[in-house]
C-alpha cells in the first residue's frame, strides 16, 4: 500500500504507522477509507483476542 504523508510531504511504503502519522482532522473521503484499512489490517495482524482489538483502535484514536 502507498499513502501520502501530508506532515512530511512524501509517499511511502505502508508501514502500519500510518494510523499515527496522518493529519486526522483534515482527511478526504479516500484517505478516511485508507485509514481503517490500515486499521482493520493492523488488529487482524496483532489482536490475540475481542478484548486486544478495542485497545488497539482505541490507542489510535487521535488525542486532542
């Protein structure tokens, strides 16, 4: 997968840290499905458990 990285200008390899590093509050309709595709294939690759998969979409979570 290939993201745009609008804080540093670039385009990348998918990393899985893309859930940290894209400007939340200014994304487009594809950029928002891009997100939780990267979300989706982030708990499926790490969650052990229901219980695992909630923290790891509620640790991206953007902070305000």
């Amino acid at each position: 997968m290939i993201y745009y990285n609008h804080s540093k200008g670039n385009r990348a390899e998918s990393t899985g840290q893309e859930v940290h590093e894209m400007e939340i509050d200014s994304m487009t309709q594809t950029e928002l499905a891009s997100y939780l595709e990267t979300l989706a294939k982030l708990v499926e690759a790490t969650a052990k458990d229901p219980q695992d998969a909630a923290r790891i979409i509620r640790e991206a979570i953007p902070k305000q």
